[in-house]
C-alpha cells in the first residue's frame, strides 16, 4: 500500500483535495452542458428566425403588385 492509498482512505487532506478535484470537474461539465444547450437554442432560434424571414419575403413577393 503506498503512502496515498493509506491517506485518502483515513480521510486526511488527499481525499479532501481529491473530493474537492471532482467537484470542480463536475463544476465545469455543467458550465459546459449549459453552454451547449444555449448555443443549440440558439442556432435552431436563429434558423427558425431566418427560414421565418425567407418565407416571409416569398410571401410578400408572391403577393405584390406588378
């Protein structure tokens, strides 16, 4: 058993930093699954937003006066 091992299963500050290690990460993935979330809300908004437009000038042009 080495010197770590023995360490983190006493709960002494290695399992301390190793707890506090896994929160960051797990910290981090949320800021991340977040950021990815927005950014596809985002784009299929957007998408819908311009296809909206598009229809919209065809529907105007089919519909003018010439």
């Amino acid at each position: 058993m080495s010197h770590e091992t023995s360490a983190a299963q006493h709960g002494t500050p290695a399992e301390k930093k190793d707890k506090k290690a896994r929160k960051a990460r797990k910290d981090e993935e949320g800021w991340f699954e977040r950021g990815v979330a927005l950014r596809a809300g985002f784009y299929i908004f957007g998408t819908h937003l311009f296809a909206g437009f598009i229809w919209l000038l065809f529907y105007l042009g089919e519909h003018a006066h010439k």
